[in-house]
C-alpha cells in the first residue's frame, strides 16, 4: 500500500548547508517513469532547511541506485528525491523531523541511500595500511551496530571514534531522529 517514497541521499559531488529538492517532476529510469511527489516538495519547501538545489541532483547517483528495486517491488507510487547535505546548525535534525512528519504516513517508506567507509588517499581516509579489509569491517560495524541501537548519540561517538568516511552520515542522522521522534512508528 506504498503511495509515496523518500529517498534520503548524500552529495557525492556538491558541498551545501540544508536538504536539496529536485526540480524536476519526473524520474527516468531504463525501467520507466516515476512521478515526483510534487504536492510533498511544496510543503518542504516552507522548511528554511528545504531549497531547490539543481547542481546537487544533477549530479547524483545515490537516488537512482535505490530505483530499480523500488520499481520492481511497489506498484503506483511517487518519489520525494532528497539529497541531504550537510546539518550545520544544531537545530537542524529537528527541523528535518518536522518538515518530514508533514509528509509521512502510513502509505509512506523512507530509504537512506549511503555507502560505508571510503578508504585511500582520494577519500583522505588512510588510518591502517595492514589488513584493509578487515579494518575498514570494523570500523564500518561500529556505525552499523550504532545504527541498530537506533542512537544518534551512539552513532556520532562512532563517527568521532574511528574518522569513518561516512557519506551517507547525515540522511542516516535524519533517520534516527525521525525514528527517535517516532515519526516512523513505535520501535522497540
């Protein structure tokens, strides 16, 4: 019975403060066209943390990953793309959650869209040179194991502990606050 589907996405490419809004109405994948939730985007754009931000989606690979599977797996639904730069200002989290909670119901899914530790020079991410692989396991499962306690504090303290090079950290920071805020249903 999905209706609607937020996707929350990180910026691979562009730096800004606040959630980026599309400007388009329509997404087209090789599998069709998927609507823009165009009545949700109206509401978000009242948020100060909410802005039209083309370079932003122009750009992005991180919403269109989610697509297929959406496709295949739920008939007749719209997208709310949203790419989640960074929350600077402490109050931030918290107006995402409210801006959100006018948009989410019980026909609604939110996907975060984020990839875990990026290693190497480039990512300027080199804290161990022995044992790359496991190392970067580890530090990925300190965040994995903070988000399944559902904690942002756990979650920054892992992020602060080990330098993970997390880009999907604020959508995944949105996340706990709408599921501490209970906007996404009781979780025990």
């Amino acid at each position: 019975h999905i209706k609607r589907v937020i996707i929350l996405s990180p910026s691979h490419t562009v730096f800004y403060k606040g959630i980026a809004l599309p400007d388009y109405t329509e997404y087209h994948t090789a599998l069709g066209t998927i609507s823009v939730d165009t009545e949700a985007i109206r509401l978000l754009k009242k948020s100060y943390l909410c802005k039209e931000f083309v370079d932003a989606h122009k750009t992005e690979h991180a919403i269109e990953m989610q697509l297929p599977l959406l496709q295949r797996t739920i008939a007749n639904f719209k997208i709310v793309p949203l790419i989640v730069g960074h929350l600077s200002l402490p109050e931030d989290p918290l107006e995402a959650v409210l801006s959100l909670s006018k948009i989410i119901d019980d026909q609604t899914l939110v996907v975060v869209s984020s990839d875990f530790v990026h290693y190497g020079t480039q990512f300027e991410y080199t804290p161990f040179d022995t044992n790359i692989l496991a190392n970067i396991r580890l530090v990925d499962s300190f965040a994995v194991h903070a988000l399944g306690q559902l904690s942002m504090v756990r979650f920054n303290e892992a992020l602060q502990q080990t330098s993970a090079t997390i880009c999907g950290q604020e959508p995944l920071r949105v996340l706990l606050a709408l599921l501490g805020a209970g906007v996404l249903g009781h979780v025990d």
